[in-house]
C-alpha cells in the first residue's frame, strides 16, 4: 500500500541493483530499529509517569499512549509474520504516538514544575509567616506545662495538709 511505502522510502529501489534478500535484511534492521525505538520510548514515558506520583494523566494522553501500543502490538505481530515492511510502517507510527505524547504540554509541565520545585519557590513566602506561629505554639506549651505542674504540686500539697 502507499501508507506502506511511504516508511520505507530511505531503502533503494529494487531497479538500482538491490536484490530481493538485501531488501528484505534492510526492511528487516528498520523495522527492528523502529520496534525498539518505540519500546525504548514507552519505557521512558512509563518511567517519567512512576518518577512523579501524583502526575494527572489526561483521557487525551492515555488514549495516544493505547494507540501506540497497539500500533506496536501490530508491528510486533507483521514481524513475527515476516511482513517487515508493514511492522516498520507500524512500529514508525507507534514511535511517532509515543513522541507526540511524551512531549505533550500537559506532560512538559509536570516535568519541569514537579512539587520539589513548588515547594522550594513556596517556602520563602511561608517560613516568615510560620516561624512567628511555631515560637508562640512552644511558649503556650511550655506555660500548659508550667501551669499543669504547679497545680499538681498544690493540689500535693493540699493532701499534705
């Protein structure tokens, strides 16, 4: 098919003095190449997904992230059917869904605004205000504790009495 063809465009036509078996090892070392690129790239997207627990994945996203999985489902099965050409048309198409997800913009900002760097741009404007709060939480605790202790000690003294 055209759509085939179209991946497999960098190969040399036949009428150049390529035999049919070194044709079939380059679709071959493609369509390998591909496949592993495109699993190389869904591997680093579910790594970037585990390394940021709390990352909203959008619908958007996880449906490119199905279709390129099934694009490769599909290039791994015309692989195992010797059909090359169309695993690399596959697997390409599969790389080019994962690409296209992993630099999403949704994607992009959580990885350059993950909540370490939010709390380092927040904490300047908190710790002023907290610090103030924290010192009289310490006093108030150590009266309570003042206070509770001399109350323990007249109502033993009391009993003395």
């Amino acid at each position: 098919t055209a759509q085939q063809n179209l991946w497999v465009k960098a190969l040399p036509e036949r009428r150049r003095g390529l035999s049919d078996w070194q044709r079939l090892a380059l679709e071959r070392n493609l369509a390998r190449a591909r496949i592993a690129a495109s699993r190389k790239t869904l591997g680093s997207l579910e790594g970037l997904v585990n390394n940021i627990p709390n990352m909203i994945i959008l619908d958007e996203i996880a449906s490119q992230v199905s279709v390129a999985i099934s694009h490769l489902l599909s290039a791994e099965l015309s692989w195992s059917k010797g059909d090359f050409s169309k695993a690399s048309s596959e697997a390409a198409l599969a790389d080019n869904m994962c690409e296209r997800t992993f630099f999403h913009p949704m994607m992009l900002s959580m990885l350059y605004f993950p909540d370490d760097h939010k709390l380092a741009i927040y904490i300047p404007y908190f710790v002023p205000v907290l610090l103030p709060v924290l010192v009289a939480l310490i006093r108030e605790g150590k009266g309570l504790i003042k206070e509770r202790r001399e109350e323990k000690l007249a109502a033993e003294a009391k009993k003395d009495d």
